[in-house]
C-alpha cells in the first residue's frame, strides 16, 4: 500500500527535522525544504497528500501561498504552523482555507493526530471550514442550513480547536447556550466540566463569592468554605450567560483573572490558578451599556475575541422546517404522540415573526403536539396555537415581570441544589429589583431627584438613602422627557 506523502515547509532547520522523522517514524514518507516557492513548485506538479508549512519563509509567504494552494489544488489539506502567535494570523490562516493552525512551540502527537484526522477526512469531505456540521459531528444539536447558519457554522469551525475568548450575541431563545456547549463538545476540553452560569440568575452581591469561592466566615451565612464556578470549571469550559447583567465590582474582579489566570476566593488569601476557555453571551447592546459607564470596556474587549452572531429565527425562516421535524422527532422520542405535519401548516409557521425565536418554536411544537387530537398537525390548528401566544398590552408588563422574577428565583434556588441560600435572603431579592428601578426613574428624569421621587411615589430623603445604600451612579443625559 502506497504510503502517504507530507510536504514540510519552514525556514527553521531544527523544527523542520524533528517533524520530518516523527512523521517518518509514524509510516509517512516526507519531503521537505526551507523555500516556500520550491514547495509551490511541488505542489504544482500533484506531489503531495498533505502540507505542512511556516508563514514566514524565503521566496514566499505560507498564508500567500494558501489562496494558490486551494485553487489548484481545492482538496489538499494544509496545515499552518507560525511563531507568529497571534489572533489575527490563527484567523487568517482559516480564512484562506488552512485545514488547522498550530502555534509554535506545538506538541508532536497533536501534530500527528491532526496529520492522520486530516489525511483520513479527505476523501469525505471537500472543506473542514465549510460545515461544522459532518458525520462527525452530526449529533450536534445545532439544526439548520440557511445562509446565516453557515457562516456561524463557519465561525465554530474555525475556533472549536482553539481556547479563543468567544463572545455568542443574539436575541433570547437563539440558541446561545447551544452554539457555547458546541464550541465544548468539539474542544480539547471535551472530558473536563461544562459549567453555565446565568448571571442574571444570581443576586448581586453574592455574583463574586458564586464565581470565585469563598472561605468560612467571609460573609454572613457562610458557615463552610465555598467551591466557586471557576474552580468547578477548571480544566473545562465556563459559559458565562447574560454577562451584561454582571455587576461593576464583579466586572472588576472578572478582569483581574483573566488577565492573570488566578483568583483569590471572597475572604480568603490563597491564590488558585485556573485553566479555562471563557465563552460568554449577551442579548443586551454592550457597546451602548459602555456609553453609560454600565459595563466595563476593557472587560468587553477581553470577552469579544471572537464574536458569534446568532441571527433570529424571523431571518432564518429556510431553516423552521428543518427545526419542525427536529422537535417532533424529539417528543416521540419523550414518549409523546407521533404527529405529522402538513406543508400548509409549515408556511404558517414560516411566516409568524418568531419574538421568541426557536424556543417559542419548541415550545409552539410541543403544545401542538401534546394538545392536538389529531394524529396530523393542520394549518387551522397552528393558527389556534399560535395566536394562544399573544399577550395583550394590559398583561404584558405586569405578567412578563412576574414570570421572569419567578424563573430567576427557581433559577437561583436551583443553583443551591440540596442546600439552601444565605439567609437575608427577602432583603437581597427587593435589593435586586429596587436597584434597576431607581436607575431607569433616575434616567427618566435625568437625574432629577425631586420628579424621581415623585414618580416612585417615595420622599425625597428616602430615595436620596437608598442611592447613597445602593451605591447608585448615573450620567445626566442632555435630552429628558420631562420639561
């Protein structure tokens, strides 16, 4: 049987030996030079099953070569090593259609793994960084093929090897949890842990003793020592949910780790080393929240490497058939009635404008099919379902701040698992929703105390105490509502 041949290409002698005779060590013929042009020119000719090759070398430049490369010979795998270590060149190196980018120094038996994942994916597949979603990768629970779908398949291709910061923006019920699970799954971290925090979901002044630890007696209630996120992370991967909702202080602390790559828990002295690839996500316009001194811009360039944009259902409706026979599939595999449903029933949901996106969807599909008799979903019963959806103005404020302060407490009690929270714990909810109600009167007002206090039905003095006890800060803005 023929052995495969790897072409090696990099300026530097020593590297360029001790990857020649582990390849040849492991049944791999090789050829190698210290030229980029005499490695074009071997490739021209057809030699070659697979490349190796530096960026910086004589004659020419390896991601100068990589457009050449694809265009005379689409199918061959090329492999990117670079001292050149950074960002912009692991993202380059993608772009122009590197099959993987090795940062020097790399590891020989990751070089090697990726050698013969390389070499045995060839001939099943056309592109590593078309689709994420091959056969080895057709469990992921991503679902769709639009054109927007592709290019966040794309993205995930192109950084799942990588531990890149990863920011995943989109409106809820996108699927950010998903996207961050993926970029998990598909990791070198795969066996350690995938921890998701919602930090929505968790009362303020206890965010950093979550995230970070806490040592017996450091706060009142804590009566033993405290494991934080990061630790339990540790390893693996932490998906850091709604990160606009993480306070100052905490946003401060965030900084300082991953700066540093340690952490001191809450009240204590000894520092902990971490190793662990930070996914987070937001719903919320970071960028205007830095505008009004809400979240911190150094922080934000720190989490926003690599940002992925997941697009709303409404602009991806091509793929809402796809999603339909996924959720049903589901269900009949949760023990519930198999259902069938029409083309007709398809285009309706095609043009209902999705507010809540593919969870609304999920959850449209499972009232169909929990409710409906029938064994086969009409267009009249989507119509039945999903105007049961919509909620009239008088119960959209009301009942929407109701469910949502419910979902956020059964959230945070199910962070405690068996045990329960710290006392104080009435104080701490009323903290959490006077907060934010102070700051959007304030705003209202343009930081006119007297009208604000008028507005929240409180005196003066009160709301100037609760300011001064909530620690709240706010910008006068030059346009107010009020004459």
């Amino acid at each position: 049987m023929k052995k495969s041949l790897v072409l090696i290409a990099d300026d530097d002698d020593a590297i360029r030996t001790v990857v020649e005779k582990k390849l040849q060590r492991s049944g791999f013929d090789t050829r190698s030079t210290n030229n980029g042009k005499e490695l074009y020119h071997w490739i021209e000719k057809g030699d070659g099953d697979l490349i190796i090759t530096d960026v910086v070398m004589p004659e020419a430049n390896g991601l100068e070569l990589l457009p050449l490369i694809k265009d005379k010979r689409p199918r061959l795998p090329v492999i990117v090593i670079s001292g050149q270590n950074t960002v912009l060149t692991a993202i380059k190196a993608n772009d122009l259609g590197a099959y993987e980018y090795l940062p020097k120094p790399f590891d020989l038996e990751h070089l090697l793994s990726i050698v013969l994942k390389a070499l045995d994916s060839v001939s099943s597949k056309k592109n590593r960084s078309n689709n994420i979603r091959d056969k080895e990768n057709e469990n992921l629970p991503i679902i769709g093929r639009s054109p927007p779908m592709q290019e966040v398949y794309r993205v995930l291709a192109k950084v799942v090897s990588t531990d890149l910061t990863v920011m995943i923006r989109g409106e809820s019920g996108t699927g950010k949890e998903l996207v961050a699970k993926a970029l998990h799954d598909f990791s070198k971290r795969k066996n350690k842990s995938f921890i998701a925090v919602n930090m929505a979901a968790i009362p303020r002044e206890l965010i950093e003793s979550e995230l970070f630890g806490h040592e017996k007696g450091s706060f009142t209630g804590a009566d033993q020592r405290g494991i934080g996120y990061f630790e339990q992370a540790n390893g693996g991967t932490l998906f850091l949910d709604e990160i606009g909702d993480m306070p100052l202080e905490a946003q401060t602390r965030l900084l300082r780790v991953l700066q540093d790559g340690s952490l001191t828990p809450v009240g204590g002295r000894k520092v902990i080393n971490t190793d662990i690839r930070i996914v987070t996500a937001t719903h919320r316009d970071l960028t205007n929240m830095i505008e009004e001194g809400l979240f911190r811009e150094d922080l934000f360039y720190r989490l926003n490497v690599i940002p992925i944009i997941l697009p709303p259902l409404r602009e991806r409706v091509e793929d809402i058939s796809l999603l339909v026979d996924h959720f049903l599939n589901i269900n009949e595999k949760k023990g519930l009635d198999k259902k069938i449903i029409t083309q007709e029933a398809v285009e309706k949901l095609m043009n209902y404008k999705w507010p809540g996106n593919v969870r609304e969807l999920e959850n449209v599909i499972r009232r169909l099919v929990t409710l409906n008799p029938e064994e086969t979903i009409n267009g009249n019963s989507v119509d039945e379902h999903l105007s049961s959806t919509v909620i009239t103005p008088n119960s959209n404020v009301v009942g929407s701040l109701s469910a949502s302060v419910e979902k956020n407490l059964s959230n945070y009690f199910d962070l405690h698992k068996n045990s329960l929270p710290p006392a104080g714990l009435y104080n701490r909810v009323i903290h959490e929703i006077e907060r934010p109600l102070i700051l959007k009167t304030l705003a209202l007002t343009n930081g006119n105390q007297i009208k604000a206090a008028e507005l929240l039905g409180i005196n003066r003095n009160t709301l100037r105490k609760k300011i001064s006890y909530l620690d709240i800060q706010y910008k006068r803005s030059k346009k107010t509502i009020y004459s």
